[in-house]
C-alpha cells in the first residue's frame, strides 16, 4: 500500500502535516452449553485513521474500508472535522522519538493451532469439571476467545511504526449444590501459548472457589483489617488509575489534582506501567507515533506523573507519557500493562498476624457503587473470615466500603503471588489496615 499518496493527497488539500494509522484485527470465539458449541464466531476487521493540521486546527477521519478512494475520503474528512474546531488546539503532528523499543511479542505457534484442537481441549475441560466433584451440577461457562491484532503508523514526517499481538483467554464456571445451597466459583486464563494451559488446574480452581462458599453468612458489621483479592484490587485501581489521567486533572474532576510530588498513600505502594513488558498487552508506541515507556505512576506512596498525550502535556508544559489513545474522533488518555510492586511474603504469612479480619474475594455493582471524582464507594461483596491468621468460614451478604486513596494510605503491604489480569494489571491481594464491613 502505498501511504505516500495519502500525504500527497492531503497537502493538496491544504493540509500542512498528516498522519495516519491503519489496524486489523481479527477474532475466533465460541462456548459450549451442555456439550454443545454455541456461539461460533470468526471475525475480521480492519480501521483507519487519518488525522492533520488544517488552517492551524486539527482534524481527523476514519473508515473501515481501504481502497482506491480511501485517502481522499480521509483527507477531506481531516478538512471538514478541522473547520468546525473553533478554538486551536493541538498544533502539530509529532516528527517521532528519538529511539523506540520494538520487540516481537506474536506467537504465530498459537495461530496454527487448529480449531478442531481448540474445541476438544474446550470439552475436556467442561468434562473435567462435571466429574471434579458431586457436588457440581452444571457448568454453565465454557468460553474460548482468541484475537490477534496489528498496527500501522505512518506520518508526513516519514515515521513508520508497526507492531503485532496475539492472545487467548478461557473462561470457566461452575455450579455447584449442597442442602438445596447454590454457588458458583470461575476461573480465567489469559495466555499467548496454547501448550501452557494445564486444564487440571483451570477446573480445580474454579471447582475449589465454588466449594468453598457453602454455609456463607453475614458478619457482625464493624471495621475490620481487611484482605482484598487481587482480581478487586484490580478493579479498584482502574478508577484510581483514571484519575491519574492529565485530561481528568485539567478538566478538575480528579481527586489527584495538585498532588504531584505528594504522598498519597502508603510507602508500601508502588505504581508502575510497563508498556513494554514482553506479554501479551506489549506495546512500543501509542496512537500518535510517540514511543511509550516504563515509567513510576507512584513509587513507595508517592505521585510522580500524571499519564499523558500531547495536547495534554504541552498544557502542563512537560512531555507526553507515550498514553495517547483514540477516544471516538480525538486523541484521549489511555494506559496498560500495569505491574503493582508485590511483597515478599506469601498469602498465608501475610495474614498471619491478623487475629480477626475479613478476606474479600468478590464484589458486585462497583460501577454504580463508585464516586469516580472523590473515590467514595460502597459495594456487594462475598469472601471469608479471618480468625488467627486463618482463612475461616464464608461470608456473603456483606457489603464493603471505603475510599480509594484513604484504602491506599492504610495499606499494609501486598503477598507475593502477583498474577496478571485480563485488565492487563498485574497485581497481588493486598492487606489494608482497616476497612468498613456492613453485615449483620
């Protein structure tokens, strides 16, 4: 293809820089119900954007079909969307960075697999799982999803940028019943190479997490040292992590504004994002063409950056994080591969010192629950009993809440099983002080 015609094509329009980035992805998804495959599915798709400076004002296009007529469909897209911005804003495409970081994280092992393999390793999972234990009756989740996905970024300039990722995740869960008591238990594993799954472990995990709830009740309320799964903790930290944002701070709805260079939770707590971790959510450049970095969100309690793209950056005079990402027709904020720094002791070791406390292993309605500019939330949630340094009976019916950045300042530390998550964080369970547990 040659892209050096839309750059013609665009300067004869008046278009005084340009860029434009064309990805592909495609997908292969399908779950068994009862022994039978549902939900087939085999995508492919592809997007591109073109994106310039008209009369000092930016612009942007996009379509999903690349033919003779593309570039010019895009170009006059640039100058349209361009004369209706009525204040300047970003003013320049950006040249490039100085260096870029490029690796080959596709496993194209995993793309010659075959269907027929993927299917069968898919039922001998759900058979697995139905003869685990008596107790469970059904196995209602049985999901394979696969995608593959590439980049191209090229600008006027002469800048060209490519990179390619591949990866699947299964989705296992059960049901399970005892005295006429129903509860289920799910597992997830996310991988890049289909001979590192272990269907053994898969369906004894979710198996174990189901088995383990029965008898569960509401506890006391009270405040309670608490322990927070890792699969939470992820979830929380996104609503953190999106107040970190720079296009949050300037438009005054985070709860981090002003406090760069603060301390704001506890020493206990480092941040980091690894875009450039080799996994399956690798990436060496973002949306527009700057390279991204590892880089310290928080180190030991402390804020040391804002994420950030171009426009946002040149507003706070430093330079871009490498986190411009495609919001709709503009260039937001976006962040990945997230590493939390674990501890070095081991779950048992951890709550070890705890003589009673609460162990949090699920929570529901957290989007409704959480106030996302003052980090306020409340929420449903399911777990267990600590009593002596002991995981003790279940609970449920229980509710937890708090705020985010009061959580982190109590926090005491993490255990040392970091796993990552299909969120592309990677984190452990975490032990915070004390937290506000509704029960009974």
């Amino acid at each position: 293809m040659n892209v050096g015609k839309f750059f013609e094509i665009a300067k004869s329009k008046g278009v005084a820089q340009s860029q434009i980035q064309i990805g592909k992805s495609s997908s292969f998804s399908f779950s068994l119900f009862h022994r039978e495959i549902e939900n087939y599915k085999v995508s492919h798709s592809q997007l591109v954007v073109g994106c310039g400076i008209y009369n000092g004002k930016f612009g942007s296009g996009r379509t999903e079909k690349l033919g003779k007529d593309t570039f010019d469909f895009l170009a006059d897209q640039i100058v349209t969307s361009a004369s209706f911005v009525e204040e300047e804003g970003q003013k320049e495409i950006f040249p490039g960075s100085p260096k870029y970081h490029k690796r080959n994280v596709f496993n194209p092992a995993l793309a010659k697999v075959s269907a027929e393999e993927k299917i069968a390793l898919m039922h001998k999972i759900e058979d697995l799982a139905y003869a685990a234990d008596p107790r469970i009756t059904d196995v209602p989740t049985v999901r394979y999803s696969e995608s593959s996905s590439e980049s191209e970024f090229y600008n006027s300039f002469g800048l060209k940028l490519k990179q390619k990722s591949n990866y699947f995740f299964i989705v296992l869960g059960v049901k399970a019943e005892q005295n006429g008591e129903v509860k289920t238990g799910y597992n997830v594993f996310l991988e890049s190479d289909f001979s590192k799954i272990n269907p053994e472990e898969l369906v004894k995990k979710a198996v174990d997490i189901a088995l383990a709830k029965f008898g569960g009740a509401p506890c006391v309320s009270g405040k309670y040292p608490t322990v927070i799964h890792g699969d939470v903790m992820a979830d929380l930290l996104e609503y953190f992590l999106e107040s970190a944002s720079s296009d949050e701070v300037q438009r005054q709805s985070s709860f981090l504004i002003g406090k760069l260079g603060q301390k704001i939770a506890s020493s206990k707590l480092t941040i980091e994002e690894r875009p450039l971790e080799k996994n399956v959510f690798f990436s060496y450049f973002d949306d527009e063409g700057v390279a991204t970095q590892n880089k310290q969100i928080v180190k030991n309690g402390v804020l040391k950056t804002y994420f950030y793209n171009l426009e946002t950056a040149k507003k706070d005079g430093v330079s871009s994080t490498g986190n411009g990402s495609w919001a709709g027709s503009k260039i937001g904020i976006g962040f990945g591969n997230i590493f939390v720094k674990p501890g070095k002791e081991s779950f048992e070791e951890m709550i070890s010192p705890i003589k009673e406390g609460v162990y949090i292993t699920d929570v529901a309605g957290l989007g409704t629950g959480m106030n996302s500019q003052s980090g306020d939330f409340s929420c449903q949630a399911e777990g267990f009993m600590i009593r002596d340094g002991k995981v003790a009976e279940p609970l449920n019916l229980i509710t937890l809440s708090g705020n985010l950045l009061k959580m982190l300042k109590d926090l005491k530390g993490f255990d040392s099983r970091v796993e990552l998550k299909t969120s592309s964080v990677s984190i452990a369970d975490a032990y915070i002080k004390s937290m506000s547990i509704g029960g009974k």
